[in-house]
C-alpha cells in the first residue's frame, strides 16, 4: 500500500458545503481505500489579494495501491468538478486540492512538485497533517510532520541564499515588511559555493530560501535551470539529503524580485498565520 497525504481548502461560497462535496468525491474516487481526514481549521488567506475571507482548510491520509500519477489526475478532476478555476495567483477560491507527499517520491516538474513545495512552512497544512500522519517523513528534510511542525514555535532567521549580492540586493530592497527584515540572514552564493557552504558547516533556520533566476526566462523553463539547485536541496529523485542542512527550505524563481518577494513575505506569514480548529471535517 501507498500512502498520500492531500491538502484541501476554500474560502469562496459555501466553503462548508464545497469541502462536505469534496470529501465525498474522494471517497467516491478511491473506493476500497483507507482515507482519514483531519478536522476543518479556519485560518486567515496568507498571500493572495485582499479583501479575501478566511479558508477552511484540512489533510486528508490515503492508503492506497495507486501511483502518484493516477491520484494527481483524480485530484484535478475533483477540482475542475466542484468549479475550480485558476485566473490569480493565491485568489479566493471555491476548492484548492494538493497532493503534499506520496511515500519517498521526490518529483521536480514545472507543472507537479512532490512533497508540495510550501508543505513544509505551512501552518494550516502542518496542523491538521499532525492529527492523522505525524510520525509520516518528508522525504526532502528527513523530519517528520510532526518535527516540521514543532519548527515553527521554534526560535530563528531565515536564510535567503541569491545567486549574486546584486539580486540579494535587489529582493530585499523590495521586501515592505520591516519585521521579516530583521529576521532574514543574506548569503550571495553560486551553486558550487552553496555546495561548499553546506558540506562544511551545520545550517539549521527557521526556513532556507534559495532564489535562483535564470538566464533567459522566456527560452528556459526555470525548473530545467533550477534542477541542480533542487538537486541540492533534496528536492529532486537523483539527490541526497544534504547532511549539513537541517529543517525546511524552499526553492524559488528570482528572475521577478517584487515577485520573489511576495514569495518571501507569504512563507515568513504561512509560518506564523493563526490556526483555529473550526469542527469536524463530515
């Protein structure tokens, strides 16, 4: 048996309903196959648009003997049943269905990343992942859902890693909230440095940004640029975990920098956001 882990959430219409619908399509999509569903928790809309409501969101455990492929593919068209449509980055939206992780599988595509890439920073995934896959390991930091979510009580900077001091520079000069700048270390590192940097020295921060950009962003797709970056983090089939680097890290474009520091300032919220038990997911 596989074992998946699946994030659901909504904050448009009748989010109550939206979710009850969704999580009897899951049950209709895997028939004879163990699924357990966390409670509903309420959390505020971290990163998109303002103006939005607060999300109901929830994990869900599958045990099952289906590929990776074949849940994707269910879980899209879940999605598209119950009206999902992409128009916005972080929108409001009726139904957002993720698949986080799915055994050890570690997967770099530009359309489908495994584990989830922001899985890791998360709080209103990490919270209701506790109660039903905590001793369950992410296959890229090595640490279970539960030590990744006892990480974010912890105490600590994050770690920004650009490729050049001038597009550090420029990230964070367009980062605008004066409490994140406190708590961000700046590394100018090369590929061949972060390596080095990471062979000799223990890293452990509250998350490990690396904004890489690529040389020509219209004729290169950014995951085939950035794969020996992902391959170092551990975020891709062929790597190793590095030993040297302890907890979360996250790999981002940093071809944008007001972009990349919407990306920023969303995970340092994500790991801080207040979560609420909301009731029974039924």
């Amino acid at each position: 048996m596989f074992r998946t882990l699946i994030s659901l959430g909504a904050n448009l219409g009748n989010v109550a309903e939206t979710m009850h619908h969704a999580r009897c399509l899951l049950n209709e999509a895997f028939p004879s196959c163990r699924l357990r569903f966390s409670h509903l928790y309420r959390t505020p809309p971290v990163g998109g648009p303002s103006g939005q409501s607060d999300f109901l969101n929830a994990v869900v455990a599958l045990e099952s003997r289906f590929d990776i492929w074949h849940i994707w593919e269910k879980v899209k068209s879940i999605e598209m049943s119950l009206g999902r449509q992409r128009f916005q980055r972080w929108e409001a939206r009726r139904i957002d269905i993720d698949v986080l992780l799915h055994e050890d599988h570690r997967i770099w595509t530009p359309h489908f990343k495994v584990p989830h890439p922001r899985m890791c920073m998360r709080s209103f995934i990490l919270k209701p992942a506790v109660e039903i896959a905590s001793d369950w390991i992410d296959p890229v930091t090595g640490w279970s859902i539960d030590q990744l979510n006892d990480h974010l009580d912890s105490q600590g900077t994050l770690l920004v890693i650009t490729p050049t001091v001038a597009q550090g520079d420029l990230l964070r000069g367009t980062i605008t909230d004066p409490a994140l700048l406190k708590n961000i270390q700046w590394l100018a590192l090369s590929l061949a440095e972060a390596r080095s940097f990471f062979d000799h020295r223990e890293v452990a921060p509250k998350l490990l940004i690396a904004a890489v950009s690529t040389p020509d962003p219209e004729s290169i797709l950014w995951e085939d640029f950035s794969r020996d970056w992902a391959r170092l983090l551990g975020m891709e089939s062929s790597s190793n975990r590095l030993e040297g680097l302890r907890g979360p890290r996250y790999l981002l474009p940093g071809d944008n920098p007001i972009w990349a520091a919407h990306e920023v300032m969303a995970a340092y919220q994500a790991m801080r956001c207040q979560v609420e038990i909301s009731g029974p997911f039924d």
